[in-house]
C-alpha cells in the first residue's frame, strides 16, 4: 500500500448545539434550536483530504462503544481508506460537546484514557506501508512524537503537524525542542503566540522561522500567515457568506494547504490559499468536515481569494 500521507490522530464523536438566543451560565437552562452529530477531530482532516483526491490512510484507534463506531462508520461512507485502523475490544470514547455562539465556540469534552498499544499501533501501521508524507493534529509528548518523525525520515517523508490545546503550551519549550524535526508548524494564533513567546503574530512567525522550516499560523476571520526562509507573507480570509460554526475550521485548513503542498508542488502562497478556501468552506455549515470542497469546488473558489501580503522579506 502506498498513501500521499498518513494522518495521525484520534477521532472524536462531536455533538453541537446550535441556535441558541443565550449563552448557558451556571443555574439557568439554555434552548438550542438544532443538535448536529458528527465526527471531529482527525476525522475532519482525513474527509476534507480524501474529498480533494488525496489517497490518505488514518491508522486511526477505535473501541467497541457507540462513539467509535460512529465515527468509523461515517469515515468509511466519506471514503476514508480505514486499512490501517485499529478496532479494539474495549471501549475508546471521544466525545465533544460544541456549543457555537456569536462567532466563537465552548467545549466540553470527555476521552478514555489512550491506550498503552496506540502508539505502537501508529509506529506499526508506518512499517506496513510506503507513504509521502505525515501529519499530525496535534502535538504529542516528546518520547511518542520522535519515533514516528524517525521513521518518516528513514522512509523519506515530509512531516507536518498542527499544535492543539494541550499541557505542551504550558510548558512551550518541550515544542521548540522537536520543531527543528518539523517540515511545516500549523498552529492557530493563539498557539503561535505561546510557543514563540511573542506578542504579536507576525513576531512570533518570526521567531517560530528560525526553528522550523514553514510556519503556516491560522487567524480566523484574519485570514492566515506563512514565513518560510526569513519571508513572511499575509493572505485574507475568503468571505464564504454567514459563519455558522467554527468547530474544526483549522483542521479543515491543513487539508486545504497539505493538498497544495502534497499534490500540486504548489507555491506557498497558493497552499495558504486553499487553506483559507476549506477553512472558510468549514464555517459555514455545522461541522468541521461538512462543507469540506470536493476538488472541483476547491479549484472555482481559487480565483475568487485575495491575493498575499508581503509583510517582511529575508535581509540581504
């Protein structure tokens, strides 16, 4: 078997709430109009992928519980090639509560403990395969991301890898410790701000380029910033209509871009574009993967982005 990338994460069986008048606040009980159930978390990046034409494999780890079931029945009917996947004879619950509300979003979120034999299971799942390229959706302890950098070395695959929400921010240095292994850093704004130490994104594109090779920082409605080789360049968010939910808009970004990157050679401009395009898809129906474009409408909305910003370029 041979796949363009192998993307490395859990599922998570999302629930989201919305139409709501109020925000929920402690002692009083909120309405929502509508409760859209769908998978999440890597199962946004392996759909959005896989609808773009990338032959992706998701050695994803799965239970006997009724999350893990849909959420690996919902990956096979979008064509997520699922050869890789673990299903074990235990429950593996991932489970999010979204709740969008005026522009932004609240979780809450519950997930069994990781097992002991998931990793071995991903280091595995890359010695039965050949592959171009891996992905990460979100940064992992030190002792469990190494090896598998190590290994997409030996077989001469690129990496890339999202940041996420996590302890690792708490303490930023174990990020900056690995990103010299990292072909492509994807954080959000916010990330980029506390793994750089900066107080500005353009400052922390900055810094964050002297320890990786592309820095591709995601900035919501603010669009999205690319430095690579002492160049920082600024591309606008598309105006896809009315923002519904942003529930895995970023996740649905790194499809946008690894296509680009993967399958067309493109510039990276032209990644940071298609980034936008799924990112912006992604708003504007419930659900991260819902209004992921297929190739087609991916390729109609390219003319119709704004075009980069040069903010710096490398000195002379």
């Amino acid at each position: 078997m041979r796949y363009d990338v192998l993307v490395f994460g859990n599922y998570f069986f999302d629930q989201i709430f919305t139409g709501l008048l109020e925000f929920p606040s402690l002692g009083k009980e909120a309405h929502a109009t509508k409760l859209t159930t769908t998978g999440g978390a890597m199962f946004i990046t392996a759909t959005a992928l896989t609808r773009l034409g990338v032959k992706v494999g998701w050695p994803g780890y799965f239970g006997n519980d009724s999350y893990s079931r849909f959420a690996y029945e919902m990956a096979e009917r979008e064509g997520v090639d699922l050869t890789l996947a673990k299903v074990a004879d235990r429950p593996f619950r991932q489970v999010t509560s979204s709740i969008p509300y005026l522009g932004e979003r609240a979780f809450l979120a519950y997930a069994d403990p990781e097992p002991d034999e998931l990793y071995d299971h991903w280091l595995n799942s890359m010695n039965r395969c050949e592959f171009d390229h891996i992905h990460f959706g979100g940064w992992l302890p030190h002792e469990r991301m190494q090896p598998l950098i190590e290994k997409a070395c030996t077989k001469g695959a690129t990496v890339s890898s999202d940041c996420q929400d996590g302890s690792h921010l708490q303490e930023p240095c174990t990020c900056r410790d690995l990103l010299p292994q990292i072909d492509i850093f994807m954080p959000n704004a916010r990330e980029a701000l506390v793994v750089a130490g900066r107080d500005t994104v353009e400052e922390a594109v900055r810094q964050l380029m002297e320890w990786v090779n592309v820095v591709v920082v995601k900035d919501g409605a603010n669009g999205a910033w690319i430095g690579h080789e002492g160049e920082i360049i600024h591309l606008p968010a598309i105006d896809a209509g009315d923002v519904v939910d942003t529930t895995g808009a970023g996740d649905c970004f790194n499809a946008g871009f690894l296509f680009g990157y993967l399958m067309e050679k493109a510039s990276l401009e032209v990644c940071g574009r298609y980034g936008n395009i799924c990112g912006g898809l992604s708003v504007t129906d419930i659900g991260g993967a819902t209004a992921a474009p297929t190739h087609e409408e991916l390729k109609s909305w390219l003319e119709k982005t704004g075009r980069s910003t040069v903010i710096s370029r490398p000195s002379a």
